[in-house]
C-alpha cells in the first residue's frame, strides 16, 4: 500500500504537470491536482507522523482542489487553505526544534534573506493587489515564518528546510504571475511547470523525514 500511495502521488504530479497544467478547470484536473498531495497526507498518517504534518498536508490538498478552479472565484479559498498549511507547518517545526539550542550567526543571516525576500514580492506586487492586499500580507508574513522557522531545525531536517524554500518560491512565482502577469523566460509554460514542481517537491520535502523509513 505504501508504494500504491508513493506511485499514486508521483503519477499524479506527473500527469498534472505535465498534461493537465494550464488546461480548463475540469473535475479531472481538480481530482489529479489533489490527489498528489492528499496521498502524501495519507503516507505521513500510515508512517504515525505528527498530526500536524497530516493536517498541514491535508489542508494544501485542499487548497489545490480550490486553486485547480476558477482562480477569479476560488482564490480566496486557496489562500486561506494554504495560510492554514502554513500555520500548522509553522507549529510542526516549532515542535521540533531543540528548545535549548540556540540560535547561530549563520541562521540569524539566513532569516534576514527570508525576510528581506518576503518584503521585496510585497514590494513588487503592491500596487497590483487591490482587495486581496490584506490576505496577501498575512500569507506573506506566514510562509516566511514558516520557511524561517526551518532553518532553526537541526541539519538531519535538511529535506524540510529545502521544502520550505521551494514552497516559497513556488508561491513567488505563482504570485508575479497572478497579480502581475508576468511568466519565466516568456514561456507561460515554462511558469506553470515552475510553479506547480517547485511546490510538489516543497510537499515532498517537507514529508521527507517523516515518510521515509
């Protein structure tokens, strides 16, 4: 079964990367999209991780089941699906780290990159945001703590701390696109394949240590 759900997961990635991205939404492509996170969901619950990694699983299932709709009506729900993911993340991570180890110069460094990044896509996208600013500015806010926030691991959650910062590029990408318009190298191909294998491998990366025995 374990290998069923490894397979599900990957050939679901697979097919909606290469095959149902960009495409109209349909309930194919929403059932596809979803499935590829929502069996990691179920790999973390079969492997007895923290339930906060089965919830934050679950809860970006769902925001790909949303976000595989009509952005225009389903955005607002996708984002509040991921901001939920992100906050259960944010937990997780706290969960896991050392409470006595502290923390180093080069960690303080790499958490005033994560924050300046965050700073410069609200930057960037500011004028672009209109009604959504104020989600925009919390989920900002969320996924950088939450990317941070794994960097104050221990270096055996290297998979996750790499997750974390595909996530965030992932969503960069995904942003300049939606409230900007703008698209890698010109290609929106090119930018949807960014987008959504970045983030498969943000989930992979983050479930690592704990699905792989």
């Amino acid at each position: 079964m374990i290998q069923g759900l490894w397979g599900a997961s990957a050939l679901a990635a697979l097919a909606y990367g290469f095959v149902l991205v960009g495409r109209e939404p349909s309930a194919a492509r929403t059932t596809i999209k979803t499935i590829a996170v929502a069996a990691l969901a179920v790999l973390a619950l079969l492997h007895g991780a923290p339930w906060l990694l089965i919830a934050g699983l679950a809860a970006c299932a769902l925001g790909d089941a949303f976000l595989a709709g009509d952005p225009k009506r389903w955005l607002p729900f996708g984002l509040f699906s991921f901001l939920v993911g992100h906050v259960l993340y944010i937990f997780l991570f706290a969960n896991l780290r050392d409470p006595y180890s502290e923390i180093t110069g080069v960690q303080l460094a790499i958490l005033a990159v994560i924050a300046v990044a965050g700073a410069a896509m609200l930057a960037f996208l500011w004028k672009s945001l209109g009604a959504m600013r104020p989600a925009v500015i919390l989920y900002v806010i969320a996924i950088a703590v939450m990317t941070g926030s794994s960097f104050l691991l221990s270096g055996a959650y290297w998979p996750v701390m790499a997750g974390s910062v595909a996530f965030m590029a992932s969503d960069s990408v995904l942003a300049m696109n939606l409230f900007r318009q703008e698209v890698l190298f010109g290609s929106k191909r090119a930018t949807d394949w960014a987008v959504w294998f970045l983030y498969y491998g943000a989930q992979v990366g983050i479930a690592w240590p704990f699905i792989v025995s």
